[in-house]
C-alpha cells in the first residue's frame, strides 16, 4: 500500500517533468497563423508564421540551431538565441536564414492594442496580474508613445544570412556572432 502511495504521490512530477521536455526539432512546413510555444534544439521554418506575443519579441526555449527558409512575421518582434529551462541566456550555436528566408519585425499602436486583447483572451483572469495589464495599457495609452518598438536580434556563434532581415524604422535589428556571413549571393 505505501508502494502504491509512493507512486501515485509522484506521477504528477513524472508527468510534468515529461511534458516539459525538450524536443529535437520543431519544423513548420505550413502556415502558423499566432504565436506557438517553441521548446526545441532545432527551429526549422520552411513556411509561414505570424507571431505576436502578448508582452515583448518573441523567443524560442533550448534553441541551438535557427533554420528560415520561409517567411516569418514577427509583431514586435523575434529573439534568436538560446534560453535554457533556468531562463539563462546565452548566443546560439546557428543561425541561417536561406535565399528564400525573410524575417520581418513590425511595430504599431495597433499590435499593442491586439497584444492587450489577446492577452485579455488567452490569459485567464485569476491569472492576469496587474503589472501585466498596466504595461500593456501604457504601451497603448501615452500620449507620447506613437508605437512599440520592433525587435530583430540575432545572437549565435555561426550566422549565415542569405535572405532578407527587416526591422522597422523605430526598431532595432542586432546581429551578434563570432563567425558572420551577411554576404549575398553572386549572381552568375
């Protein structure tokens, strides 16, 4: 009986400790039409997504290596780089984005306003917190604030970009690694 006690009492840890794994590869051969949670050692992206996260760019979890040969919108903006389970970050091992690949980070008083709505949507109220809620109103409610900032930033050891990287004009877009190919393609 305590054996079966035992086993019972920890399943629930088990369980969680299971679903919380990280996944080899996370691959998108489609369209992604809202933010998905992303905890994989390898992003490939060969379609299309739209990202809009509630608070900030968007991030990825446990990320080594960022494959894009799709498209990939993100509204304010995307992270490339590894954040281990402790929320520690540091730069990737890959980054590379293909002749194919476009990456654009938007901004716009509209996305914060459908930031405080999804946020008011997705996030149960018992589990909104009052910071949440306030951030988001100011973004939206300054009068001296036209818009949230877009954010492109590239962290990894090796990055390789053939494709297009766009930020917007009261944006940033930074591209940090050791080894960095920005070079396009020669045509023949």
């Amino acid at each position: 009986m305590k054996t079966l006690f035992a086993l019972l009492a920890a399943a629930p840890a088990l369980v969680s400790s299971l679903m919380a794994q990280t996944s080899p590869l996370y691959l998108n051969v489609g369209s992604v039409p809202d933010e998905v949670q992303i905890d994989a050692t390898v992003f490939d992206n060969r379609g299309f997504m739209t990202l809009t996260p509630v608070l900030g760019p968007y991030d990825t979890q446990s990320t080594d290596y960022y494959y894009n040969s799709g498209l990939i919108l993100a509204e304010p903006g995307i992270r490339f780089q590894y954040i281990g389970a402790n929320g520690v970050r540091r730069p990737s091992l890959v980054f590379s984005n293909a002749p194919s690949g476009r990456i654009e980070a938007v901004d716009g008083l509209v996305s914060a306003r459908n930031a405080y709505q999804n946020f008011i949507n997705r996030v149960p109220a018992g589990q909104q917190t009052a910071d949440q809620r306030d951030a988001i109103l100011n973004s939206i409610s300054s009068p001296y604030r036209s818009a949230p900032d877009s954010y492109l930033n590239i962290y990894a050891d090796t990055i390789i970009n053939r494709g297009a990287l766009f930020g917007s004009a009261g944006g940033q877009v930074a591209i940090v690694g050791k080894k960095v190919d920005l070079a396009l393609p020669s045509s023949a």
